[in-house]
C-alpha cells in the first residue's frame, strides 16, 4: 500500500477495521490487474475524499473502484468512464428490523415483502435492501451519509433460475432511482450468507 493508505490504516482503532481495509485494497488492486494487465503491487489507489467517494486506481485514465467489506468478505468493483457502487453485507440478526425497516423504505416504495418478494427470509431481505440501497449512494458519492429512504426500488427482473441459491452463480437486476431520480441498474445477488449489489448508471 502506499503511504497514505499506510496512514489511512493506522488511523482505525481496531485491528478488525484495520485488516478489513487491508482486504478491501488488495481486493480492489487484484481487480484492476485482471482488467488492465499491470501487476497489482504496481498499481496504486487513491484515496476517496470521503466515506463515499470512489478511489481513483493509477495507470490508464477513467477507471472508478469501489470497494466493500463486511464480516470475512471483502468486495471491489470498477467501471471504465462512468460511477460505480459496491456494497456487501453479512446477512445477521437485526436488533430492530421494524425499525430498520422504516428507515430504508421511501417515499411510493412497496413493503418490503412485496419489493423483493422472492427472499422468503424477512432478515435477508431487510439486508438485502439495505444493500441495494447502499450500493447505489457509494456510487453517487454519498455514501453512508445519505438517507437510504433517498434510493427508490423500482422493479426487479431475473429473479427465476436460483439466483437465491446463494452460490454466487446467478445474479438478479434491480432498477433503482437515486436522489434526483437518477435511474440507476443494480446486479445483486446471495453469496453464502452475504448480500453483494453492484450499481452503475442506468444504459
């Protein structure tokens, strides 16, 4: 890592935080080798101004990567020319999931289980909305620190064949509208206990 990331880890209280960080670069450097052909170590990451901005990888011009971690998974995504937002979560026990509830649902959106009725598990699927809705302000840049009950779950499409079979294998679509309703088209999927979601521009 570089310095700066160096300085970044060192300012985490707990060697949790610290390692997830870890894994999120290395994440995100494994990435970028694969796409653009340079050895990760040579690959450097600048750091986003904020808890929801995108780093800005080093090399060939215009590549975006967000990076996400939680419980022992790290995830990273890139886009060439356009924003992008990645957001994994560990499907857990919600202390208040009434409450939670309440919070990520917006304005004309359905309950949740008619918004994502193909998720039989109310816990899953609360997570699986906030990871939705998560993904999509890290790609806008606002990250944690936007409402979630700004991001609108219009429809869903993809949903047959397993996709919740939570292997990783299949991925369902989510179109999604972002703060200034911003149409936004997010993959997501359950991978062995985890909700991972990838937002980009809608094409």
């Amino acid at each position: 890592m570089s310095p700066e990331e160096l300085t970044r880890r060192e300012q985490f209280s707990s060697e949790k935080r610290r390692t997830e960080f870890t894994l999120g670069r290395a994440a995100a450097r494994l990435l970028m080798s694969r796409l653009t052909g340079e050895p990760a170590p040579e690959i450097t990451l600048a750091l986003p101004p904020g808890p929801g901005g995108q780093a800005l990888p080093s090399g060939p011009g215009g590549w975006r990567v967000s990076i996400a971690h939680s419980g022992e998974l790290a995830a990273a995504a890139a886009a060439h020319g356009v924003a992008v937002g990645v957001d994994v979560e560990l499907v857990r026990p919600v202390k208040r999931p009434g409450r939670l509830a309440k919070r990520l649902r917006a304005p004309g959106e359905p309950a949740l289980d008619q918004a994502l009725p193909m998720v039989s598990n109310p816990v899953a699927a609360l997570i699986l909305m906030w990871t939705l809705k998560e993904s999509v302000l890290k790609a806008t840049g606002a990250g944690i620190g936007a409402s979630p009950a700004s991001v609108r779950l219009a429809r869903v499409e993809g949903t047959d064949g397993g996709w919740d079979r939570g292997t990783g294998e299949e991925f369902a679509l989510a179109f999604m509208r972002g703060p200034g309703e911003a149409c936004w088209e997010t993959r997501f999927t359950l991978l062995e206990g985890y909700c991972l979601a990838v937002s980009l521009p809608a094409s």
